[in-house]
C-alpha cells in the first residue's frame, strides 16, 4: 500500500506547506530584497493597526480624565460663587445697617434694629413683620424709620415679634407738612404703592417733586421725619382742593432691615 494512503489527508496537505515554505526560504535566501519587499505592505498595516488602537486607548484616557477634570472645576465654580454671594449679601448688609446707625444717631429718640421676617398674605403692600417684640422694648404705635424716612408704624406687638402698619395701609393716615411752601395736610394708605392727601384747605400749595414731612401733629410721629414727595398734582375744575398724589420716600417693597423708635408719650400723662 502507498505511504500517501496511510496517512490523512490535512497531515499530507501540511508536510506539502511546509516543503514548500523551505523551498522558498531557500530560494529567497539568495535574494535578501524580496522578501522584505513582499512582506513590507503587511507589516505597515500591523503597525499602523497597532499605532491607531494605541492612539485610541490614550485619547479615552485623556478624555476621562478631561472629564474629571471638568468635574472638579464646575465644583470649585460652584463653590466660588456662593462665597461671592455670601459676600455680597454681607456686604450689602453692612451698607445698609450703617446708613440705620447715621439715621440712629441724627434721631434724639431712643430706637432698636429690626429685621423684616415676613409679610401679611393679605395685605402685602401694607403690613409686614419684624423680629423684635415687647421683650426688645418695641410698644404699640412706635414708629417705624427706613434709612430714606418713616415706614410706617408698630401695629401689633408680641413677645418676641411685632407686626407694622406700613404708610400705605389703608386707614393709616399721617399729619404733614410740605417743606417748601409748609402747606398742613395728610397723607392716607389706600393699599397701593402711592399715598394720597387728604383734609386739605383751600388755600394750599403743593407742587410736583416737594418734599413731605412729619407736622408732629397726632401725638404718634415726631415732628421732621421725612414721608415722601408730591408725584401728581391734578387741579379739577369744580374741586376746592387739588387731588394729590405722594410716593413714599422709602422704598416698602424692599425693606429688610429697619429703625424701631420709642412711642411718643401719650399728652395725657
């Protein structure tokens, strides 16, 4: 029997390559340019295959770290900024309890710090809540001084709190002066942004931007505290008194902090 048909098939076929490679290993041998020259194609493409994925591997390295990178910066942004807002809430703070110790000290009458704690519901243009209470020395009817003139008056006082009738409440009404031309009126709270004159004479002289003051009249405010300025004017035809219009010298929409005076003693004791 022939030796080929003892052995298997895919031992025949491999013993054939490999007498083939020999073969050709000898006969190249003599030609040292060749076979680098058949085999340089294939060589480039594993070499640039192995570049590439070696250039991927690094690029997602450096984009997670970029990434943790980012991570870090937008924490240390985020941690920069409340500290800038801390700041500026604490300067804003300083500036604002400064000009209430200037006003303090210009004001013979004894007064306390208070700080706006919250606003009526129902009337949020016209009452508002304070952190001092009968335990401070804040007494019913004690007026009430932003940096910029009178806000208004103590309400209700508690123990601990005390809620303000602020200038526009309505039935809240001040006695005035016009510092100009020193024509008597009084201002009254509608529940608005703006004050109103009333109980006006005849004879009165009240003109766009005078300014408004305390007359000391009513036995709650003081004399000279400043109220606000004449924003309109209207003179109708058959009216004996002019409709007139006043803007609170104080900004009430925006308190935050405030001057408590002591009330005024009573002209019966």
């Amino acid at each position: 029997m022939a030796i080929s048909a003892k052995l298997p098939l895919r031992d025949v076929g491999f013993a054939i390559g490999l007498i083939a490679i020999a073969g050709f290993t000898s006969w190249a041998s003599g030609r040292s340019m060749l076979l680098p020259e058949l085999l340089r194609y294939p060589l480039q493409g594993v070499q640039i295959g192995w570049s590439a994925a070696r250039g991927g591997a690094g690029y997602f390295q450096d984009l997670d770290r970029l990434k943790r990178q980012n991570t870090m910066l937008e924490g240390r942004v985020n941690d920069l900024e409340r500290e800038l807002t801390r700041r500026v809430e604490i300067e804003s703070e300083v500036v604002r309890l400064r000009q209430l110790v200037g006003l303090a000290s210009s004001i013979p009458d004894k007064g306390r710090f208070a700080r706006i704690i919250g606003r009526s519901p129902d009337n949020w243009h016209a009452r508002v809540y304070i952190d001092k209470g009968k335990r401070d020395g804040v007494a019913v009817d004690a007026v009430v001084m932003a940096p910029q003139g009178v806000v208004g008056r103590v309400l209700h006082a508690g123990p601990n709190t005390a809620e303000i009738s602020l200038l526009t409440d309505p039935g809240n009404q001040v006695a005035c002066l016009d510092q100009r031309s020193r024509s008597p009126g009084v201002v009254a709270g509608e529940g608005e942004s703006t004050l109103v004159m009333r109980y006006l004479q005849q004879q009165v002289d009240f003109r766009i931007g005078d300014s408004l003051v305390t007359s000391g009249y009513g036995g709650k405010y003081p004399k000279g505290l400043l109220l606000g300025k004449v924003a309109r004017v209207i003179r109708h035809p058959n009216a004996i008194t002019p409709q007139v219009t006043v803007v609170p010298e104080a900004d009430l929409d925006r308190l935050e902090e405030v001057l408590v005076l002591d009330p005024l003693p009573s002209p019966l004791r």
